[in-house]
C-alpha cells in the first residue's frame, strides 16, 4: 500500500464529520445556558448576539481562507507561527490552550446546571456538582484518549441527536411569543452601549469554535477543500439556530425569569409543551453539551502538541499513545480543568458558568486576533490570483474581523482583561525556558 493511500486512510474526518465537529462544538452550552446569563438584557441581548453572530460569520470566513492557505495540524496556531514567528506562535498556543481548557471546564458546569433539573440537589450540594462536572470531564478525556477516530463518531451521533429536539422549541414556540417581552429594550440599570458590548463578549463564548476543523487537519480528508468548507458551514448553521432560538426563548419568557433560570430551554419547553416536556428537552440540553465537551476535549490537545512540536511547548504535550492521540496534553488539560471547576465551587452554577464564560472568551481573542493580522500579512505579502474586487474584498474581511476582536476586547470588561492578560504574561517564563533549552542543544551541535 502506498504512502498516499495509507494517509488518505488515517484522515478519518470528512465534510460531515468536519462540519458536525464544527456546529457540535459551537452549539452545545452557548446556546443552552447563556440565556440566562443575558436574560437581565431583554432585546438589548438578542442584538448583542445578533453583533456576535456577524463577527463570527467573518471571523469563519479568515480561517476558511487560512486553511486554503496553510491545512496544517494546529489551525490558528499555525498560521500566527509561519506569519509573525515563534514568539507570537507561542502566545497564540499558549492562550488558545488556556482558553480552550476553560471553556471546557465551563461545559462541566453547564452540564451539572442542566442536571439539576433532574436532581435538585445539585443546586445547592457545591461539593457534589464540583464531583459530577469533574467526572464527566475525565470520562470525555479518556474517551478521547482512545483515540480521534471514536471522537469524530461520538460527535457525528451526537449532534443529530440534539438539533432535531432543539429545532422543534425553535419551531413551536413561534406560536407562544409574548410580544409584550420585546417592548422593553434594556431592561438592565447598565447604559445600552455598555450592556450590548458585554451581552456581545458573553456570547462570543457560544461561538468559540467555529476554527475546530482547522486545528485537527492531519486527521481531515482533502483539507484544502474540506475544512473551509466545514468552517464556514458549521458556523452558518449554529449562526441560524442561535438567532431564531435566542428569539423564541425571549418571547417566551420574561427577562426576569429567564436570568433566574438554571436551565433557560427546559424551562422554555415547559410553557410551550407542557410539563411532560421538560424532562425530554432536559435530555436533550445534556446531550448537546455533552457533545459539546467531547468536540472540545478533542480540541483542545491539539493545539499544544503541533506546539509542542515545534519545540515551543515541553515535549510531554506531544506524546502520543497506539492511536496517535496525545494523550498527555489531554491528561493535563482534564488536571487544569479539574483545578478550575474547584476554584469556582463556592459560586451558585450560572455565576460560575458566566465567570468562566468571560474569562475563556477573552483568552481565545487573542488567537482570533492574530488569525486574522496572519489573513492581511499573507494578503499584503505573498503572490495571489485574485482579482483587484476580491483582493479588496478580502482585505476588508480581514479588517472587519480584527476590528469585531476590538469591540469584544472592550465589551468583556476590565476584570476580564486584566485575568485574562495575567493568564497570557504567566506563559512567558515557559517561552524563555523552552527558547534556551533549543540555544543549548544547537551549541552542543
């Protein structure tokens, strides 16, 4: 068997299993619990997300045009790398890894809040909800452990499974809207262009995904075609769902009881079917983040192993077992998780989802920032057949894609950016660390 035909074997992720990677991992617990951190907002939410939606739209369009480019294991990473370096390329891995991590761990607490309407206890026992997130973590990282392949199965299963349920809300609580919950547009005390940008940094969280395809390339089949393509679709589909459905669950709740509620599309199914239905769109939202955490899991090793690679990370995160998964960089990362869902024990579920909503956001704009500078360098930089209406177009994309990181820079706030800068600088030690490890071995040579 040839070189070629053995490749094409291992790359086990086509455009279904690309596309299902890309919307599973985006929608998932954005959609499901963010409702309710928004809730206080009313309209002024809706529009902060329909902001979002936008720039995310252009934000998949940058890394669909980076993948044509560069298909590459280490997607965002990658591309910062061969544009701007080593140092840049390390604080791309370095952030993009933290923030993967923790909007992981978060996932863990949206699945617990969920699962409290099944067991109320879970409310108010913190130890026991810090107990059940960590083990569906740990569970989710073997199973990625056993390699992509099941993980690329798992998601594909998973996220048919949670759109038809979630399609039917979308659907039948058209005919339950309150018009009289649109009439208020910032129910808040915060003044509108705050509140939009904050409501705008919340829900980048339920978007953070839309590069997945791009980061396990050397596992996609034809990925020069097939991951721009899962890219840009998987977004355009989470995109419709979230609008449509952030409006159904806003005219079919109050403001006020939607920021009370620790399960926003449970308790939106209640109203519009019945009681009998809040158990089965319970299930529903459990297996929505459930995939959800187990697209992330599979994320999440990636980026630090094609790093680690480069001789940017210690070679610990690139170790890889029979099936070619790293699994110490997924070991570590279920041990960073672990950390932060105990950090955060002591805060009821949604503030801990909403705290570690933000401070995961923050930590994944600066590898979408540096994605799309890695567009306009390549643009400005290299030879292209495009014509001067597509250059100008594309340039334009990659601006408008750099300035939406800006507006949600400034719209997370200043605790956010302050944790989330000491996150960024604290990595730094391991870049000197690592550079004078590599000077020694060329002087010893």
């Amino acid at each position: 068997m040839s070189t070629v035909q053995n490749n094409a074997l291992q790359r086990s992720l086509g455009l279904w299993r690309a596309t299902s990677l890309v919307t599973g991992n985006i929608i998932g617990a954005g959609l499901l619990i963010l409702p309710a951190s928004i809730g206080i907002y009313g309209v002024t939410g809706l529009l902060g997300w329909g902001l979002t939606t936008v720039g995310s739209i252009f934000l998949a369009l940058i890394f669909a045009r980076l993948a044509r480019r560069q298909p590459q294991a280490g997607g965002p990473y990658a591309y910062s790398r061969k544009a701007f370096g080593d140092f840049v390329g390390f604080q791309m891995a370095w952030s993009y890894w933290m923030g993967n991590w923790a909007s992981t761990a978060g996932l863990g607490t949206a699945f617990v809040s969920y699962l409290s309407i099944f067991y109320p206890i879970l409310k108010t026992d913190l130890t026991l909800s810090f107990l059940i997130g960590a083990g569906v973590v740990w569970l989710l990282t073997f199973v990625n452990i056993s390699g992509v392949r099941n993980a690329g199965a798992v998601q594909l299963v998973i996220t048919i499974l949670k759109v038809i349920p979630l399609a039917a809300i979308a659907i039948f609580g058209v005919f339950h809207i309150n018009p009289e919950h649109f009439e208020v547009l910032n129910p808040s005390d915060i003044p509108f262009l705050k509140a939009i940008g904050t409501v705008a940094a919340l829900t980048l969280y339920s978007f953070l995904g839309l590069e997945s395809a791009t980061i396990p390339a050397d596992d996609v089949q034809d990925p020069q075609k097939t991951i721009p393509r899962a890219t840009v679709l998987g977004t355009v589909i989470a995109a419709v769902i979230y609008i449509w459905t952030m409006t159904v669950i806003l005219g079919v709740m109050s403001p006020s009881d939607l920021s009370q509620s620790h399960a926003p599309f449970a308790d939106a199914a209640g109203i519009i079917f019945g009681g009998w239905a809040v158990p089965l769109i319970t299930a529903s939202a459990l297996i929505a983040i459930f995939g959800t955490l187990n697209g992330w899991t599979l994320i999440q090793a990636q980026v630090p192993k094609a790093a680690a690679e480069d001789n940017l990370f210690p070679k610990i995160f690139a170790k890889t077992n029979k099936q070619g998964t790293p699994y110490m960089s997924l070991l570590i990362s279920g041990a960073l998780m672990t950390g932060m869902l105990y950090m955060n024990m002591q805060s009821n579920l949604i503030e801990q989802f909403t705290t570690i909503a933000i401070v995961s956001t923050f930590a994944v704009l600066l590898p979408y920032l540096y994605s799309s500078l890695a567009e306009l360098y390549f643009l400005v930089t290299q030879p292209h057949t495009l014509t001067k209406i597509q250059y100008v177009r594309s340039i334009g994309v990659a601006l408008i894609a750099f300035a939406f990181t800006i507006v949600i820079t400034a719209g997370a706030g200043e605790s956010a950016v302050f944790m989330g800068m000491i996150f960024v600088f604290s990595g730094f030690p391991f870049y000197v660390w690592m550079k004078a490890k590599s000077s020694r071995v060329l002087l010893k040579k």
